[in-house]
C-alpha cells in the first residue's frame, strides 16, 4: 500500500513540476500557450470525429460524416480563433514580440519530428491502400487520421522542447 501511496506522490511531483519551479509559479511563454491551444483543440475537435466513427455513432460513409468532419473543422477554427485572442489579450506585449532565436530552433526542432512522423503515416497509409481492398473513404479518413496526429506529434514536441527549457 504504501509503494502504491508513493507512486501516486512521484507522479504528483512529475506533473506539478511542469508548472512550478523551485522559485514558485512557472510563467508560459505565448507560443508555449499556443501549443498547449493547439493540443487541446486538435484532440478535442478531432477526438470527437474519430470516436463517433470509432464507436459507430455515424457510418463511415455518408454526408452525415461529412457534416460532422465540417462541423469539427469549423469548431477547430473558430477555438484557436477565440482562444488565441483570450491568450494575447492575457499577455498582449509576449503575443506582438518577435520569435527569439530559441522559440524558432524549438519551433523548426518539432516540425521536423512532425514531418518524419507524417512521412512514415504516408508511407503506411500508401501500404494499406496496396494491400487492403479499403474504398476511397476510407482512405482519406486514415490520411486524415496521420494528418492530424502529426499536428498533434508537432505539438507536443514543442510543449515538451520549452518545458525542457531547450
């Protein structure tokens, strides 16, 4: 019981440690909020899309797909729309400030991992169309699917280079 109540503590001293140094309060930078925006948005708008398919709310086929694939792009567009103004609004003079030359190493570091995940997504996505007899559909939602998870992969690269402090 108590290697169990320890566990829980270390976990607890993990994740709070993201937020908090040993000076207090860790202050987030503009484009780390703007990540941590786009992890959230993404996961949540497209979460919705891929578990209705996933849970069999909607079929794999259909305008009502369609519908809710345009209804989570629109939701998508209008959360970082809205959110990203609340965060500027929040910190108006970090928001206008240019990139320092750290911000744009992070930011290129984690496109490239996005861009090698996305390239093996491709690559994989190319296999399953030669080797399943999968439709067209079905298809674009798997290119969707490698799309979106390298956006999420993108992300979270660049939520973890700016909490490493890289």
């Amino acid at each position: 019981m108590e290697s169990k109540f320890n566990m829980v503590l270390n976990i607890f001293n993990i994740m709070s440690s993201a937020f908090f140094s040993v000076s207090g309060p860790r202050v987030m930078s503009f484009r780390e909020k703007s990540a941590w925006l786009t992890l959230v948005t993404v996961l949540l708008c497209f979460g919705v899309y891929f578990g209705a398919m996933a849970l069999g709310l909607i079929p794999t086929h259909g305008f009502m797909t369609v519908h809710l694939l345009l209804v989570c792009l629109i939701s998508l567009v209008l959360l970082q729309i809205a959110l990203r103004i609340i965060a500027a609004r929040l910190a108006p003079g970090d928001a206008r400030s240019p990139k320092d030359e750290r911000e744009q190493l992070i930011e290129l570091r984690a496109m490239r991992i996005g861009y090698y995940f996305l390239g093996v997504s491709a690559f994989a996505c190319g296999l399953l169309l030669h080797l399943s007899n999968m439709s067209a559909v079905e298809l674009m939602n798997f290119v969707l699917l490698a799309i979106v998870m390298s956006v999420v992969v993108v992300a979270l690269a660049q939520i973890v280079q700016f909490r490493r402090g890289a």
